[in-house]
C-alpha cells in the first residue's frame, strides 16, 4: 500500500494488516496550519514568497487544483498526526496529486516558499505512496490528527472556502 518514511527511516506497509496504522508524530505548528503535498506537485511556488500560501485565493487556488491540502486548526501548537490506510468510503475526501509519489506532511510554514522546499529537517514526515492520485480524509479529536491516504481516480475539489478542522 505505502512506505512510511521518517527521519530517512523507511517501514514498509506491505505485511501490515488492513487496519493496521502506519504512524504517529508530532507536528508544532506557529501557523496554525498542517499542509500535506506531493514537492513535485508543488515546484512551481519554491520560488514564489515565502508565505504566498497566506493569501485565501492562492491557498484555495492549490487545493482545488489538486495540489496541496492546508488544513487550517485554528490555533498555533503542538499536534499528534496518525496516518491510517483504514479506509471508510463514505467519509468525504479530498483528491490530491502525488506525481513523485513522495508526501510531505508538516507545519504550514514548511510549505515550499521562499527558495525552500521541506526536507524534514525541521519536523514533518514523509509518506510514499504508490498511486499518483490520493483520496484524502481528515478527522479530528482535540489535538490528535488522522490522516487517511487511499489511491483514487483523479476527481474535483470543488470548495469555495478553506479546509478547517
């Protein structure tokens, strides 16, 4: 299904059973936002401003084109993040676009910017996936985040506002 890959430290998912969970971390985020994406999918703003994605439009922009999701918490802090394969196909998603097949999930202000793109050096992780196309679900319960990865056929993120957990 998918490799966990942290701090350059790779578990493989393959012999895991279906509910198995692929990993917890913490994330500190002075941004009040997590933001899962693909680097690939994302080159075009490394060299945009450092914090181009603090502008409404062009945080939509990326999440309705597929590109990145930013989920806004509404408080800066220190978050536990859960990635899950178990998959609940009722529970609405969000597409996201995983060309390299390598997903960044960090604090918002790790978003590629600036000339920067996440190396995992300053928190976050990495998650390989084999499927260029991901259904994403976010659930919440105070400050632990679960995040759930499940390969999909490319499909609309049709939101007029921003994602807020």
């Amino acid at each position: 299904m998918f490799d966990w890959l942290k701090s350059k430290k790779a578990l493989t998912a393959n012999a895991a059973p279906a509910n198995d969970t692929r990993g917890v971390f913490d994330i500190v985020t002075d941004t009040a936002t997590i933001c899962v994406f693909d680097l690939a999918a994302m080159s075009h703003r490394k060299d945009d401003t450092g914090d181009w994605w603090s502008i409404p439009r062009d945080e939509l922009m990326e999440v309705r084109n597929s590109n990145a999701l930013f989920l806004n918490l509404g408080a800066d802090g220190r978050y536990q993040i859960e990635i899950t394969k178990q998959c609940d196909p009722e529970r609405a998603g969000y597409h996201l676009k995983a060309p390299s097949g390598r997903i960044f999930i960090g604090a918002g202000e790790e978003m590629s910017g600036g000339g920067f793109e996440p190396t995992g050096e300053w928190g976050g992780a990495f998650l390989s996936v084999d499927d260029p196309h991901q259904k994403v679900s976010v659930s919440r319960q105070g400050s632990m985040i679960t995040i759930n990865f499940q390969p999909t056929e490319p499909f609309l993120n049709d939101l007029v506002d921003l994602i807020r957990i």
